[in-house]
C-alpha cells in the first residue's frame, strides 16, 4: 500500500504543484524526484512511476514544471529546457527536507526527455546521488538536425521561433501549435501518436496538447550528450532499439564518467509511459538500482537484455 499527498513547493518566484507517493513504513524513505516527457503534465507517466516506486519502498515525488498542469507560471506550456532544470532542482530542495525522506538518498527518475533535465541537474546538484532514465530521449544538435529534417528543417523552426519570440514581447500573445497532430503539419510532432490522442492514455483533460513556437530554440539546441562526461553518480538507462533515437542512448551511456547499466529490453518509445509489461519492467529495474546505489554500494556496469 501506499499514499499520495498533494504538495506545494517554491521555485523562484512561482509556486509549483506535485505528487508526493509515500511507502508504508516507518522512517524516512530514500527519495526519487521523477519527471516526465517534454510538454507532459504529471498524470501522463510521472504519476505511474512514482506511485510504483513508492509500493517499491520510495518516497517519490512527482510535479508539475513551472508553466504546467497545476502549477504557476507564465508563458503557459512553454518547453524551456533551462527553466525545467532549474525547477528539478528545487523539488530536489523539497524533497530533500521533507520528513518522510532520507535526505542523503536522493535519487532522479527521467521518462524520455525528463532524461536529458535529470543529468543536466545532477551535473551540478551532488544531492542527487543516482539517475535512472527510462526510454531516454537523449540529443544534441547533431541528432535535432536528424530529427527535424536536416539543417534546413532546423532553421525554418528556429526562425519561426523567432517570429513568435518578438510577438509575445510586443503583445504578451503566445503563439501555439499542437504537440501531436495527424493533419497539422505545424505540430511538434505532425503524426498521429495513440498515446497523446487517446483518451484512455495520454489524452487527458490536463495535457492541453499545445506547444509554445517560440520554445523551439532551448530544445533543438539542448547537448545533453555533453553532460554524460561531467556526470559521476550511477547511471541505469533502460531502452529499446524500437523507442525513440538509441543512438543517442547508445552514446550518452558511452560518454557516461560513473558507474552505469544499460538494459535493453522490447516496445516502442509509448509502450513504456502507460503499456505492460514494460512500465513493470522499468519501474523495477530502476528500484533495483536504486536500492544498490542509494544504499552506498556500487553498481555493476555493462549492458543487460530483458
């Protein structure tokens, strides 16, 4: 069993909503910070990890980014890679003085691009002391360019970033385009997605599907492949060569300067934010790393098939 509370905690001048799922149990739990896909609400998938990782024995806190869901904050729905670094390490700060946490077994748990913010927090925040990234979405400019139709493609963004960037300046108006669509080639992501437009799965009254054109810019140019090298906690990424860009996976964790573990398992990049068996195999693969690496002990490195 477990419980949940509705928390509030400050991040600079705005007031940010979350989760916290709590282990039966006496003393204080070690604690993981969990996060979410890029534009996502907590309900979509940081709900579900933090809930499993409490009926695994941790304190898991999930929330809304600055300018989602329930949280404070303006532009609205305003992907800034910065900013979501920035607001990780303040939940650490929460969690971390909660009563129900160890404060020295801090852990971070990123789904697809809460990855990236995760290492990039844990970069410079020694209060966490384990990652574990589950389908990681993992890129540089290198692999934007790939992503989004070659150097071409990435200007064309960038430029109409630009447009929307002078028109919120002059007129406070942000400029919005769906995060997933089959018919609007405008979208994020102009595909159809079963996650994101069913509601049974991602499609929830919460997630408004809409993306802030002039967010472009902090995402395509994010290297979060740089970071691999300055990090020295453990690392556990769990992947399929069916989910989202592998190589960049494959990269990061080869770059990586601590103790890490790969473990290469089955599904498509939306089989692990909702589907079985792989949130199942997720969830405890990252408890079980947890468990050894929060615990002091080490962690073995190399690369495992589930």
């Amino acid at each position: 069993m477990t419980s949940k509370q509705k928390v509030t905690f400050a991040a600079g001048e705005v007031t940010l909503t979350g989760n916290l799922f709590l282990p039966d149990g006496a003393g204080p739990a070690p604690g993981i910070v969990v996060a979410g896909t890029w534009t996502s609400v907590k309900e979509l998938m940081a709900d579900r990890y933090a809930e499993r990782l409490a009926g695994l024995g941790f304190a898991a806190l999930s929330f809304d980014f600055t300018g989602y869901g329930e949280s404070e904050g303006e532009p609205r729905d305003f992907e800034s890679p910065e900013r979501k670094v920035r607001d990780i390490h303040d939940a650490v700060t929460f969690l971390a003085a909660h009563e129900a946490v160890d404060s020295g077994r801090i852990g971070a748990l990123g789904v697809c691009a809460a990855a990236m913010y995760m290492s990039a927090n844990a970069v410079d925040d020694p209060r966490v002391r384990s990652l574990s990234l589950i389908a990681p979405w993992l890129h540089d400019p290198e692999i934007c360019r790939g992503a989004y139709g070659g150097a071409e493609g990435v200007a064309e963004r960038i430029e109409a970033a630009g447009e929307a960037r002078a028109k919120y300046e002059a007129s406070g108006d942000v400029e919005y385009v769906p995060v997933v669509s089959g018919t609007d080639p405008r979208a994020a992501m102009p595909m159809e997605i079963d996650f994101y437009l069913d509601a049974d799965r991602g499609g929830i009254p919460q997630w408004p599907n809409r993306f802030a054109v002039m967010a472009w810019p902090g995402w395509l140019t994010f290297d979060s492949i740089s970071l691999a090298p300055r990090l020295t906690q453990p690392v556990l990424l769990v992947h399929s060569e069916d989910a989202a860009i592998p190589d960049g996976a494959r990269r990061f964790h080869d770059g990586l300067a601590g103790p890490k573990e790969f473990v290469w398992t089955t599904g498509s990049q939306f089989d692990f934010y909702d589907q079985e068996p792989n949130v199942t195999v997720a969830a405890e693969a990252a408890a079980a790393h947890f468990t050894r690496t929060l615990a002091g002990a080490g962690v073995p490195g190399g690369t495992v098939q589930v």
